[in-house]
C-alpha cells in the first residue's frame, strides 16, 4: 500500500520532469502547482508505460515507423500547447498511443487521467470509467468520417483509429484502457463486473494504474537485501563463472513459492528459509519488490501475451511450468552455499534480476488473483498447490558490485527477449560514460524513460538516450534517417553512433547546439520540431552554415518540395528525395 510520501514523490517527480520538458516557456505558462504536478504527472505515465516519447509539438498527425502517441486532453492543448480548443470535446480520453506490432496487428493505448492535488485512499470507479466510454462509442460507431472542423484533435485521432478499428481492416486490435489516478487504491470491486461487459461490448482491456504501481517505476534499490533458501542437493549445480569470481555461482532448480518468498518486498520474509504453513497464508497478499528489477531492462510489466502465457500455464498445467519458461537470472555481490545433509542453505546479499522480471512479476500477478481469506487449512493447501509443486530455473551469478560483467550479463541474457534494443543498450559501459559525463555539466542523461535526475539538483537540460543518438546520427549526415529509421539506431547503426571512443566532449558541444537551434527556431517566423532541428544541425555541422540562414534555406526546401502525393512537413523530412532536394539547393545556389 502506497504512502503519503509516496505521493509526496510522485508529485514532485511529476513537477520536476515537466519543468525539464518546457524549460523556460513554464514560467511564462504561470501554471498553479497543482496543474504544473497534474501535466507533469501526464509526460511521467507516458514515459514510464510507453517509453521515451518523439516530438509531442508535431500537429501533423502522421504514423512513422508505425507508430503515433497524441495528447488529446482540451486543458492541456489549451494551456499547455496554447491551441485555443475551447469547444473542444476529448471525450475522456487524454492520451492515444498507436502502435503497430506487425502488418496484421495493432496496440491501440488509451489514457484517462485522475489527478488528485491531495492524497486520498479512493478507488477507480464506475463514474471515472464512464468518462472515457464515450470514445469508444464514437469509435466503433459507423461513421467513419468524423468531421475534423469540429473537435480537432479528437476527431482527427479517432478517424485514424477508425482505419484500425472498422469491419473491412486487417488489423487485430489490441485496445487497451488506461484509468491512471495518483489515488492509492485501482478499480474498486464494484466496477469488476461492469469492466467485463465492456470488455465483452467493446473488446477492451481496462487497467488502472494508481500509486503502488507507479511508485514501481521507480529504481530505489534496497543495497542490503538479503534473502536465502534450503533446496535438495540434486536441485543444485555449483560452478566458478570466471577468474572475477571469489565464491560459486549456481544454478537452481527452485520451487516457485521459493521464488516469491526470496524476491516479495516483505523485509523478514525473504530471509525465513522453509517457514511454517501458517507464513503462507497470506501468500495473495505479497507484492513484489521491484527495485530487484535490474537497471533499465525492463519497461511496464502489463498484461502482455507473453505474461498471460506465464499465469495459464500457472493455472492449468503448473507441472510443466519449468519445461515452458525460460527461467529467471540474478546477480549477486555475495553468495554462499552451505552444504548439509542432502541438501544446500543458500544465501544471497545485494542481488538483483537481469532477466525473467517478466516472468517473476507474472507469478506475483497470479498469486494476487487468488483468494486465502476466509478459507480452511484444506483449501488453503490445495489452492498454493501450483506454486508449491511447480519448479522454475534459476541462474545465480556472483559478480562484483563495480565490474562492467553485470551490465553484460543483463544485455546477453535479455538479447532474446522482446526488451528492445535500446533498453539492452542503456546499461553499456559507453551510455554509463556519457551519463556520467554530462552529470558534470548539469545535463540529465535519461538513460531510462522516467528518469529526472535527481542527483542532479539544478539541471539544466535533460536529453534522452534516442534523441541523442538522433543528434549524433544527423549530425553525420543522416536527418532523413533518424526519425524514419529510429529501430535501426540502436542496432544497425549503434556502433556508429556510439563507438568505444566516442568524444564526449563532442557530445556536449552537440547536444548544446541543438538546443541553440531550437531556440533560434522558436525566434523565427516558422513553427519548430525536433525533425526540422535535426536539419538544421547537419547543415550547420556538414555545410558550415549559420543557424538563421539555415533555417531560411530548409523553410524554402520545404515550400518547394513536389512529390506525386500531398504530404506533409513531417512526412517530406523523412524522405531520402527531401534530402536530395535539399542537398542540390544547398549545392546550386550557397
């Protein structure tokens, strides 16, 4: 159960995240505190559940590289993006997220927002669902041409849900329903029975996410946890990893309750090796600590298909769980292993998992579905059976707290996985470097969505990992690319981007000017994004050009651009004949 001053952290998380996002147009917004914490609190949520978001100013609503996220909110185009949408209707949705996961299937995220300026222990109800029902209406209703002289935004979002949506489209859509509230407590019980016939109606999923889980998001890692389990000698091999290691590293055939024992935020439980019956009574009511979450390879934890595979495989064939699951990695500072009589005690001190937080958080997922209350010894037993007779594999590897072998374990191990490329290369030792590097200036690096710096106490900018490889990349010479083809900068073009020996040094000179640039921008008769800034970057860096005149050249690129189809700015500066258009103006005539 969250606290006061968990809600006292994600206010002013909020507050501070958004101060970094507007920098100086805040203070000329002259925002309240409640309404700077409540916007904040929007750019938080979107961070931490979608990952770092593109350019938010962009009003061309256009999919690239599949995907599309549009803040909808009226209050906050209003006063935040100053757009004068009055007689606006959102509908009770605050955020669309579009994303496409194949040429057949489509994640379809929508966001309904409750900020609370006090802390209060209230629930998600059925009142606070209905605001966003309307959307739906309109969504799955027949017209598929909302006119977009009328309610803009909206209508604009939900004509190109509509393409998803209709009887004739060849998507799967995945429609999920975020109710995000800084209340304490998700969808009161009451509402349950009305979410399935929604879910039946409309064939959405409706989630909350209130302050446990947010709280979650959160790296606070606790440096002294402990825990440690007695298990069967054939359940274990021992092994020395390497010439770093002092003490064994193990693999483990472990029972599952052993797993949510070791791995539950409760502070005595973990360390209780083989506890009574009566302990695990209240095993529906353990939550997991996720600051055992390592780093940054991990993103929300939802109700993915990977996930619901875990819990039915839990709930309908336990016996084949660890036939079926790919198992759980940890690093540890210490482990010791104690042989007895048949058996080994184990203990852990500072450990963390790099791989299977999924499938870890998944079995806390099923334990907290099920209900102990008011059951007999009998039942009792016979409902934890799953867990108690079900195995799952777990790697332990003793790595020293300093060395660079943790990071590359985590990358390896999760290299398979659906984490993506640039989560797997936050952890490298180069991205560790420039944080560190730009920590000296003032600069959050944001090597993880969410991440405000904290260390930090007067920052002056804060830059995330994919907008820098952006700036690196285009200024090489490839603006067209780096909006385009942003996948393919944490993969096929990383060891470009980011080479061993990178300059950091050149990094910030990169990064500063960028800014510079958006500024000038901002001062100029035209209307800015970071597309149009990645431009002017190359120019500026590849053509030695100023940054006014540079502005004036891409501004007339772009007005005398012609292609077959109307297109708009944002889709003309991902296209490789933009580019050429532009390079032979800057060749003919400057």
């Amino acid at each position: 159960m969250a606290t006061l001053n968990d809600y006292k952290i994600v206010r002013d998380n909020s507050k501070k995240l958004i101060k970094l996002l507007l920098k100086e147009r805040l203070d000329e917004l002259n925002l309240d505190d409640i309404n700077t914490a409540r916007y904040g609190f929007y750019h938080l949520i979107m961070e931490n559940v979608l990952g770092f978001q593109a350019d938010l100013e962009n009003n061309d609503f256009e999919i690239i590289e599949g995907k599309l996220t549009q803040i909808i909110d009226v209050n906050y185009l209003n006063k935040i993006r100053d757009l004068n949408f009055q007689q606006m209707d959102d509908y009770g949705i605050d955020i669309v997220n579009i994303s496409e996961l194949s040429s057949s299937e489509v994640d379809i995220n929508l966001f309904n927002f409750k900020y609370r300026g006090n802390f209060s222990d209230g629930h998600i109800g059925d009142r606070d669902i209905n605001r966003s029902i309307k959307f739906l209406e309109i969504l799955f209703a027949d017209d598929n041409n909302l006119d977009e002289s009328v309610n803009t935004y909206t209508h604009k979002i939900l004509n190109i849900l509509k393409t998803y949506t209709n009887s004739e489209s060849k998507y799967i859509c995945n429609i999920t329903l975020y109710m995000v509230s800084n209340e304490n407590n998700g969808i009161h019980e009451n509402s349950l029975h009305y979410i399935e016939s929604l879910k039946k109606l409309y064939n959405v999923h409706i989630k909350s996410i209130t302050l446990d889980e947010i709280m979650g998001f959160y790296d606070y890692r606790n440096q002294n946890k402990r825990a440690g389990f007695i298990i069967p000698q054939e359940d274990l091999i021992s092994f020395n990893l390497d010439a770093q290691t002092t003490s064994l590293s193990l693999i483990v055939k472990l029972p599952i309750n052993e797993l949510i024992r070791i791995t539950c935020d409760n502070s005595d439980f973990p360390n209780e090796k083989n506890p009574l019956f009566e302990k695990w009574k209240n095993t529906h009511k353990l939550k997991m600590d996720q600051s055992l979450l390592y780093d940054n390879v991990r993103g929300f934890l939802g109700k993915t298909p990977y996930n619901k595979k875990i819990i039915d495989t839990l709930k309908e064939s336990p016996d084949n769980f660890f036939l079926f699951n790919n198992g759980v990695t940890m690093i540890a500072e210490t482990i010791e292993s104690v042989r007895q009589v048949n058996k080994f005690d184990v203990s852990l001190s500072n450990f963390q998992i790099v791989n299977g937080g999924q499938t870890v958080s998944s079995i806390f997922t099923f334990i907290n579905s099920i209900e102990l209350d008011n059951k007999s010894d009998e039942e009792i037993n016979s409902i934890l059976t799953p867990i108690f007779t079900s195995f799952v594999l777990l790697r332990l590897y003793k790595v020293p707290t300093n060395s660079d072998l943790k990071n590359l374990i985590a990358e390896y191990t999760n290299s398979q996985n659906s984490i993506s490329d640039m989560n797997l290369k936050s952890i490298s030792k180069i991205q560790i470097q420039i944080e560190q590097h730009l920590k000296q200036h003032n600069i959050i690096y944001a090597r993880k969505a969410g991440d405000i710096g904290n260390e930090i106490e007067n920052p002056e900018l804060r830059i995330d990992m994919a907008e820098l490889a952006q700036i690196i990349y285009a200024s090489k010479g490839n603006p067209e690319k780096v909006s385009s083809q942003k996948k393919k900068l944490f993969n096929e073009f990383y060891s470009d981007i980011f080479p061993d020996d990178l300059n950091l040094d050149t990094v910030l000179e990169l990064i500063k000017s960028t800014e510079r640039i958006k500024m000038d921008y901002k001062s100029s008769n035209y209307s800015v994004s970071d597309q149009k800034a990645f431009y002017i970057l190359h120019m500026v860096k590849n053509h030695n050009l100023e940054i006014l005149h540079s502005i004036d050249i891409l501004e007339y690129a772009l007005r005398t651009f012609r292609s077959s189809t109307a297109l708009s700015n944002t889709r003309k500066l991902i296209q490789i004949k933009f580019k050429n258009h532009l390079e032979d103006i800057l060749q003919n005539n400057y």
